[in-house]
C-alpha cells in the first residue's frame, strides 16, 4: 500500500483536486475573480471533509485505513483552529491522491459518487 508517504499522497492529492476543480470551473465563466471564488469554495477543508463523508459508505476496507492514517497525519501549527476538519480534509486529499497514482478508474468512480 505505502509505496509513497501518506503526506505526499495528500499533497499530490491536493493538486489533483485543484486541477479537477479548475477543469470544471474554467467552463463556467472567463471572469477572473469569479473562477478564483467558483475555485475557492470546492478545494477548501470544509467541503473536502464534507466529501469525505459523503464518500465514505462505499470505501473498502483499505480506502479506508489509507483515510484513517491520513486524517491522523500531524497538523500544521496555523491549521489548528478547526483540527476536526483539517484531518478530514487531509484524509480526502491523501485518498485522492493515492487513487491517483494507484487506481485512476477508481478515482473516476469516486468522482461520480461525489458529483464531480
């Protein structure tokens, strides 16, 4: 499973939801300041973790240990206000990045469960 470290998954899996983010919200306007809030409001912790639960009844049992140690990676100090929700958000973007580098049919899957 771990031919990668956790947190490295998260950080690619961030990228990779941005792009996918981006993908998606270049089509829905050419306003700059309108496509950065569009952005904005998809890759931040708070709908990233609500993904996570969203997707979460149709993880098998390795999506969700690989979920389980990505939420329990250690937290950047300035992120610490609202922990609960970082470490979903981390989890998220580690599965998603994991996915990526290991299961992209899956990660189209997923993508359809959640509605992107």
């Amino acid at each position: 499973m771990d031919e990668m470290n956790l947190r490295n998954y998260a950080y690619l899996g961030d990228a990779v939801w941005e792009i996918k983010i981006r993908e998606k919200t270049i089509l829905m306007t050419n306003n700059a300041q309108m496509l950065h809030k569009l952005t904005t409001a998809k890759v931040k912790a708070s709908y990233q973790a609500e993904l996570l639960q969203k997707m979460e009844p149709y993880l098998t049992e390795e999506e969700h240990e690989i979920a389980r140690r990505g939420r329990n990676l250690p937290i950047p100090v300035g992120r610490r206000q609202n922990q609960t929700e970082y470490r979903k958000a981390t989890a998220f973007e580690t599965l998603i990045g994991w996915w990526y580098k290991n299961n992209k049919d899956r990660l189209n899957e997923i993508y359809e469960i959640i509605g992107e």
